[in-house]
C-alpha cells in the first residue's frame, strides 16, 4: 500500500480520534456518577501537583471546589498545602476552610447573583408600570399634564379640584421612591380600581377650596410678613408677623426703666426706632420687676477741673 493510499485512509478516522479525545476532555458529563468521578480523579490530582510545587517551591496554595447544581454528589472539597494556609481564614475573615466551602457550595447551587439580577429588573420594571398607570389615569381626567408628588394639593387639587382616593401606603411619594412591599401594595391598589383620581363637584371644590386657604397650610396663601425664625427666648413666633422682642436702653436716674418694643432679625443686627434717640446697649446685670436694671451714673471724679502739671518722667 502506498503512502497516500494510507494517508488517505487514516485521515478521517485521525478526526473522529481528536474529536473524541476533545469530547473527553471538554464534554459536559449527562450522568451525574460519571461528573463525580470525573470531578474527584481530578482534584485529588491536582492535590498531589499542588502538594509537589510546594515541597519543591515552598509556593502556599489551597483549593476550594464545590458542586453547581443540587443534583451532583460532590461534597466540599478543601485542600491546604499547610497548617500556615489553613489558619488564613481565621485570622483574617474569623472563619474556617469548612465553613468558607459550605458556604461558597451555597452561593453555587442556589444561584445567588441570579436571583439578585432578577430581583432588581422585576422591581425596576414594576415602578415604571405603576409610574405609566397613575400618569395615564390622571392624563385621562386632565388632559396632558405631567404627575407631581410633591406639592400636589397646589398644583392639581386647587387648580383643578382634583384628589386621590383611598391611597393605601403612608408614604405619598414617587413610585422610584417605594419599596417593594409598598409598590405591590400600591400596583394592587391602582388595578383593581381601588384607588383612583377624583374631581369634585364644584360646592364640594369650593368648600375645599376655602377651609384649605384658610388653615394658611398651601404655599399660596403664605403671607410674606410671616417670620419664622425662633425667637430670643426659643418661643416660635406667630403667623401674625415677628414677635416682640423686650431690648434695655441706656437710662438716666429720673426714668424708670422704659421697654422699647423692636422686631430685630437677630440678636447682633439691633436698630433703635425712629422716634428713640437713646444709645442702646445690652446690659448683663439682672433686672427686678418686668424691666430690665439700667445703667448707674459714674460718680464725678475729686479732682475734675483742677489743671494738671506735665507728667513726671
């Protein structure tokens, strides 16, 4: 037989080998006895290869394996190449190779990430049906609008009367901003009708209308004289205008301490009234009565108006 004669009837079956040798070598076991097996002759080979490189390099190693499915055999497989490695996980993490091996067996099989990923595009996808479903009722009642949260009462239900019924979370708030027991709640509520925008009559709108002004609650009956701030002695001021704040003024000896009245915006920032020609001054002495203790005249010096000689050096 010649040469090419042989080559041309070996070279198929050469193919068929190097597919085998590659199915043996990379082909997915479909039983699980035969995954075990494969698994364990493996690992207790590349233990002996790890246990050599150590005695020949002094080169640390360990190795952690674990099975990918609830249907395989393998358990845990630990292997240090010293008791040096296999006191690591204590000191640094306060855990052993056996508990750090069942526990990454249980992130293997239960798919852990998986269920996180799906977990988070589940809810993203909620919050933007039940974001759509609320702007889609109100579009329907309103025409083209654009849903707020924040001051909803001034935008929508005293412009244009219009309310939610029987919403069913505590919180009024975005749908990106609930959780997801509160979006199940909520994405509930709103398809079974439960929930729903109202727009009320025009007596009932009125009467709204009128009680809600009057609470002084909206943004759009604020009066702007209204003062806020925290009074001098930590009382709120009225919704009437700024408090009264008592300031001592400097006194001679034929008044009895007179209480100007003055609105300042703080204690450093002190105007005297128009009509009040009188020097102001705080005064740190305690006060008897209602007013404060004014200043006491300095006693006249002995030797005033005497001409005094040049000083002595």
């Amino acid at each position: 037989m010649s040469e090419e004669e042989k080559i041309t009837l070996t070279d198929p079956l050469i193919e068929e080998l190097k597919d085998h040798r590659a199915n043996m070598q990379y082909g997915r076991h479909n039983v699980e006895i035969g995954t075990f097996n494969d698994t364990t002759q493996c690992l207790l080979a590349m233990e002996r290869y790890m246990t050599a490189l150590h005695a020949r390099t002094g080169t640390e190693l360990f190795l952690v394996a674990a099975r990918s499915s609830g249907d395989g055999f393998l358990h845990p497989f630990v292997t240090c190449t010293s008791d040096h490695v296999r006191s690591f996980p204590y000191h640094q993490f306060k855990t052993t190779f056996v508990d750090l091996a069942a526990a990454f067996e249980a992130y293997c099989v239960a798919g852990v990430e998986g269920l996180v990923n799906k977990h988070t595009s589940n809810t993203a996808e909620l919050k933007a049906k039940l974001k759509n479903l609320i702007n889609s009722s109100l579009e329907t009642l309103l025409g083209k609008v654009r849903m707020v949260y924040v001051g909803f009462e001034e935008k929508f239900t005293v412009s244009y009367g219009v309310v939610i019924e029987k919403w069913p979370i505590e919180r009024f708030i975005s749908p990106s901003e609930l959780t997801r027991p509160e979006l199940d709640i909520l994405l509930g509520a709103w398809t079974s009708g439960t929930t729903f925008f109202r727009k009320m009559e025009q007596d009932e709108w009125e009467q709204w209308r009128e009680k809600h002004l009057a609470s002084g609650t909206s943004v759009l009956s604020s009066s702007p004289s209204t003062n806020s701030t925290t009074s001098l002695n930590g009382a709120s001021p009225s919704a009437e205008g700024p408090m009264e704040v008592d300031v001592p003024t400097m006194l001679s000896s034929e008044q009895e301490n007179p209480v100007p009245q003055f609105a300042p915006s703080s204690l450093m920032d002190i105007t005297p009234a128009a009509n009040n020609n009188a020097t102001l001054q705080f005064i740190n002495s305690s006060g008897t009565g209602t007013g404060l203790a004014g200043v006491r005249k300095r006693k006249q010096r002995s030797d005033a108006g005497k001409k005094r000689g040049p000083r002595k050096k």
